[in-house]
C-alpha cells in the first residue's frame, strides 16, 4: 500500500503530469513522468473501462500500486508518476512486472539532465 503522501490526488497534477512531462509506453501500460512538485515523489494510476469491468480494474491497480511501491523505494529523487493501464495489462499479466519496470527505468532517464554541451 502506498502511503497517501505518495499519492496523486488532484486532477491538475494528473494532467500537468500527462501534458509536460515524458512519456514511455509499453504494450500493457504507459508511464508519464514529471519533475516533483514536492521533496516526495508521487503516483497516480489511471485504469479505464476498457481495460475491464470493476473487478479487472481493481485487480490491475492493485498489482499496480505493489509493482510501483518497489519502484518507488529504488526511486532517489523526486517525481510525479502517471501510470496508464492498457486493455493488454488485464489479458497479460505476466508482462506487467517487466512493461513497469522497463518503462519507468525509460521515463526516469529522459526525466535525468543530458551531459551539457561543449563549447569550443
């Protein structure tokens, strides 16, 4: 369970998150990161109807929400996470461990500044 300080709650942080930040996707769910408004980073989970009825959803975010408490502890600094489930997430399971993992690691690294150019 992530704590609620971990938690995105406000719909402008959601879309402030998806609209300027970095996005990587994988087929079973996209990440959208930003640089962290406050000294915590911070998730929040969009699961939509066509990715399940009620129980499918639930079950997506739950496994979510404990995949991306181990991100979140290997995290240093901070950063407002979006993860989007896609459809694949509820019919592929097994990929969900490796997608997350793969597409934080992606987001984190476009999130990290670029060596500074040389000048001559």
């Amino acid at each position: 369970m992530l704590p609620r300080a971990a938690r995105l709650h406000e719909s402008a942080d959601f879309r402030r998150v998806t609209r300027s930040g970095v996005r990587a996707g994988r087929p079973t769910l996209v990440v959208h990161a930003a640089r962290g408004t406050g000294s915590q980073s911070r998730v929040g989970f969009v699961v939509s109807k066509a990715v399940g009825g009620a129980v499918v959803r639930n079950r997506v975010k739950r496994r979510l929400r404990h995949l991306v408490a181990q991100e979140l502890a290997a995290s240093s600094s901070a950063q407002d996470v979006v993860v989007r489930a896609l459809p694949g997430s509820a019919t592929t399971p097994s990929r969900l461990e490796a997608d997350l993992t793969s597409a934080w690691a992606q987001a984190k690294h476009r999130l990290s500044p670029g060596p500074s150019p040389v000048s001559s």
